[in-house]
C-alpha cells in the first residue's frame, strides 16, 4: 500500500512538473517570446528544480546519517546505562528499519535515563535516612559503593534496613521512655534529687536529649536498679523505724490515740516520711531514758517469751545471762538487751517453718502419750457414745503424723544446718537426739510402770497366799452345807481375761499345767530388770553424744511400734491384767 502511494504521488510529481512546463510554453508562446529566451527561462526552471531536489537530496542525506549515528550513540548509552544499572542488555528486534530502530534506542535511552535519575534521587534520600537512624541508633550505614549506581535489589535492601531500623527506633523509644519514667516515678517517691549528669537527663522531658543507644539503655537500666535498691534500703529503713517506734511505745505504753494520730500525720515522700519517723523514734529514746528499769524489764520479758518459742535451753541462753541479771540499769545494758532481742527474733524467723513443724510434733506427740495412758484404762471400753471409734480414728490419724513429721524434721534441719553452718538444737539438743531422748524417756517410763505392776502384783499374790484363815460366818439355812462349797487350790488353774492395748478384741488363756499367774510375773519382773538394767547401761542419747565417732541411735515412732509389734510368750498381753490379782 505505501508503495503505490508513493509511485502515484511521484507519477503525479512528473505529471505536475509536465503540465506546468506546458503552461509555461503556452503562456511564453502568447507573449511571443522568442526561442532563445524560452531555452534560457526553460533552463532557468530546470535548474531551480534541480537545486531543490539536490538540497532536498542533502538534507534527507543528512538525517539518514544522523540517524545512523543517533543509532551508534544510542546502543553505546544503552550499554553503558545497562552497565551502570545492573540491568541486561538491550536487544533490537530483527528487520526494523533504521528509523525504527533509533526509535526505540531513542526511547530506551530515555526510559534508562529517567529511571536512573529517580534511583540516584531515591538513594540519596534512603541514604539520608539511614544516615540519620544510624546516628541515633549508633548502629553501621548500609554501603553502596561512592560515585555508583544502584541496583534494584540494593535499593530494595536499603528499604529494608531503613524498616528494620525504623522498627528498631521505636522500640528502643519505647524502652527509654519507659526507663526514664520508672527513674522519674521512683525519684519521686524517695524525694530524691537529680544529682549526676545522667539522672539530670533521665528526668528531663526533652525526647532527643538521648541518643537510642544500646550503651545508654544500659546506663539506664543500670541507674534505674540503683534507684531500686536505694529505694529498697529507704523502705528497710523505714520499716526499721517504724518497728523501733512500736517497741518503744510498748514499752513506754503509749496511748492508742496517739499512736494513731501521729501515722496518721506521716505524709510525703520516702525522705520525708524517714525523718518524721525518726524525730518520733529519738523523742521516744530521750523519755525511754527516764525509765530504763521498766524498759529493760519489759525487754527480759520478750526475751523469755522468744526463748520459749525457740525452744532453747538453758545453756543456749546461758552467755547472757551475766546481762540479763545485771541490776545495774544503764543505756549501754539496754542496748546490750535489744542487741540479744533482734538477734533472737532474727533466728526465729529463719527457723519459724521448723518450729512450727516441731510445734506440731510435740502436739501429737503429747496426744500419742496420752493415748497410751487411756490404754491402761480398763474403763474405756465401757459404751460412751461411740468415744472409743473417735479415739481410735485419732490414734490412727496420729500414728501416720508422728514418723512423717520426725522425716520432715530431719529433711528440713539437715538443710537449714547446711545453709545456716550451724546446728538446729532443740533444749540444748539436737532434734534427732531431743526427739530420741522423748522416745526413750517414754519408754522407760512404761518399762518402769510395767515393773510397778509386777510388783503390786507379786505382792498381792504373796498376801494372798500366807493370809490367816478366818472363821466362816454364819450361815441361814438355806446356805449350802459346806461339804457343798467346791474347794480350791492355789495350784488350781484359773481363767485370766486380758484385753489388747490397740484394739477391743478380747484374748482368753486357760492353762493347763503352767504354774501361778504370780510366778509367771516374778519371771517377767527378772527378766525385765535384766533387760532394763543391759539398756541402762548405754541409752540413745549417750551413744549419741559419744566421743567414739559412732552414728546416733535415734529411736522413732517407727522402731516405738516395731517393739510392740513383736510376739510375746507370755499368757498377759498387757497391763490391764493387774486388775485380776
């Protein structure tokens, strides 16, 4: 199509140029211009014709080498953009013509151009940026080679550090301002004023006073636990004061309302509240003064009483007691008084949880005693309301505390022993050996009972046998005849009922050919006294306190009722026996 265009525009060209010649000559032939005349005017048309298609030929001869070299120009800043860029290179596609073909270099070298333009713009503003966040945060710039030209990825990286950074920023904002604020709040609370250059800053409200540095929000951290334990050391003191206000108005025995006027006066800060406190604390010393006997009297009394919940024996207390009847009342004789008062309040408290275990030890161990009393008591199987069901639970209740609080109390004092690096007494012993010496001291309290009752009842045997005989009273007549009364011998066996110790159940024995109850006893009396005597000589106690390096002979609840446990040979199971004699 656009080449018959063009050959129809070129036919009409020659078609024009022929009719105009035409017209010429007709109008030179009118005029009557001669032959010679035409050929010069004729000659002038060509050559004015030719001149015009010769400067057209030039000048489209000049663009066709322009665009030539716009072409050449164009692939070198294509390959050079391309270079710079990070980008592939660019690729004409096959059969354009020449005017196409710098058509689109010219159009690439200018889209290259332009993105080039905004990424060194871009960079120089995410650079700007990232050098400003670094500042702050103290942190390394991300590098782009000086004088270069940024590749996509590069500045998607670099957008990516100023996000970090960005996130980075407001956390450590968020921390520093909550750091200054915690400094300010505690600050506040003790009265305390900015002394150093850093608390100065930590309090002042201007945000970008602080540079987010990893190295500042240590310093922080690190002023704001020393505030804490200033503040801690403030309220310790504190507590201090108020504690030494409250003994000594026990001791002065201050009234309630005035007690309670003057906390209730106590306002402001930490600082403010130590100095009141502290005029109160001095004025109650200068009256305590004037009454130094009562005081230290009282102070003795505490003394007592602390002592007794520590369970300390006399020998604990005893290096004090030079002091403690000392009548000379003075201030240094007081001070020597509430030096032992805090010392012994200070071991009550880290030995509270043990005491209240052993506290709770000696409460069943006094109920276990007590049960093993009324197991003597032959009236206790009488009906009392279902009392003997509600005793026996409670034994049983107190059978598994007894050897399960002796455990704790060992576990617990080997561990308070290793921590304090002293031992744990209890009345001048140690608790195994104070636990040992109430099972051994029960135990010979009933070996002894069980020889009393031998011995009663030897004796009533032996009264029994050598008494004198007496005249038998008169009888009526219906009384049988006394060739009708069955004789007895001494040697004539006899039913003896025995009740079990730790249940109701009843056991009879009838013997056959052994001899007297009474001498069955005298046996068991011997035989008891040999044993006691053999234990005697050596108890749990003594093996404990021994030089010889021995382990202690610790007696338990369990070993207590192992010994019960084991069969006897004899035909009386228990005490209560003693009631048939």
């Amino acid at each position: 199509m656009s080449s018959r265009r063009s050959e129809a525009l070129a036919f009409s060209l020659v078609t024009g140029i022929n009719h105009a010649m035409a017209r010429l000559v007709d109008i030179w032939d009118s005029m009557g211009i001669m032959e010679e005349q035409r050929v010069e005017r004729m000659e002038t048309v060509k050559k004015h014709i030719e001149g015009l298609l010769n400067d057209m030929i030039t000048e489209e001869e000049a663009l066709k080498h322009r665009i030539r070299t716009n072409i050449i120009t164009f692939e070198k800043q294509l390959v050079t953009l391309c270079l710079e860029m990070s980008m592939d290179p660019y690729k004409l596609e096959e059969g354009l013509t020449v005017l196409q073909m710098e058509k689109n270099l010219r159009l690439r070298v200018e889209v290259l151009t332009k993105e080039k333009g905004e990424r060194l713009k871009e960079l120089h503003g995410l650079q700007q940026q990232d050098k400003e966040l670094c500042v702050e945060l103290c942190v390394t710039p991300y590098y782009v080679p000086t004088g270069s030209m940024p590749s996509r990825t590069q500045l998607q990286e670099l957008r990516e550090h100023l996000k970090t950074l960005t996130e980075e920023k407001k956390s450590r904002a968020k921390v520093f301002s909550g750091l200054r604020e915690d400094i300010r709040q505690l600050m506040e609370d003790m009265g305390h004023e900015p002394e150093t250059s850093l608390e100065k800053e930590s309090v002042c409200h201007n945000e970008e006073i602080f540079l987010l540095t990893h190295e500042n929000i240590k310093a922080l951290q690190l002023l704001l636990s020393q505030m804490e334990v200033k503040k801690d050391s403030l309220m310790n003191t504190l507590a201090e004061l108020k504690e030494r206000a409250m003994c000594l108005w026990n001791r002065l025995e201050a009234l309630e309302q005035d007690r309670t006027a003057f906390q209730e006066s106590v306002q402001g800060t930490l600082s403010d509240q130590i100095t009141q406190w502290q005029g109160e604390v001095d004025r109650l010393t200068v009256l305590q003064k004037a009454m130094l006997e009562d005081v230290i009297d009282k102070v003795r009394q505490e003394l007592v009483a602390l002592w007794d919940k520590c369970n300390q024996g006399p020998e604990q207390s005893e290096t004090f007691n030079a002091h403690f009847c000392d009548d000379d009342f003075t201030e240094e004789l007081l001070a020597l008084h509430d030096a032992e008062l805090l010392k012994i309040k200070n071991y009550y408290d880290q030995a509270k949880p043990l005491l209240e275990v052993l506290e709770k030890w000696e409460k069943y161990w006094a109920l276990f005693q007590d049960f093993e009393k009324k197991a003597n008591d032959p009236n206790r199987f009488s009906n009392r309301g279902g009392a003997l069901l509600k005793e026996a639970k409670e034994r049983v209740k107190v059978q598994k505390m007894l050897p399960k609080l002796e455990e704790e109390l060992k576990m617990g004092v080997e561990s308070w022993e290793k921590d304090q690096g002293s031992a744990f007494l209890v009345q001048g012993q140690r608790v195994m050996t104070y636990i040992s010496s109430q099972w051994e001291e029960h135990k010979q309290q009933r070996g002894k009972e069980k020889s009393e009752r031998a011995a009663t009842s030897k004796k009533g045997e032996m009264m029994t046998l050598f008494k004198t005989p007496t005249k038998r009273a008169h009888v009526g007549m219906n009384a049988p005849t006394p060739n009708k009364i069955r004789k007895q011998t001494p040697t004539q066996p006899t039913m003896v009922r025995s009740y079990s110790c730790s249940s109701s159940s009843t056991f009879i024995s009838v013997p056959s050919s052994k001899p007297p109850i009474s001498q069955v006893q005298m046996q068991k009396t011997k035989s008891l006294e040999r044993s006691n005597s053999s234990n005697s000589q050596r108890t749990p106690l003594q093996e404990y306190n021994s030089t010889e390096g021995k382990q202690p002979v610790d007696i338990s609840y369990s070993d207590f009722t192992g010994d019960l446990s084991k069969k006897t040979n004899d035909a009386v199971f228990n005490s209560t026996a003693k009631d048939l004699f």
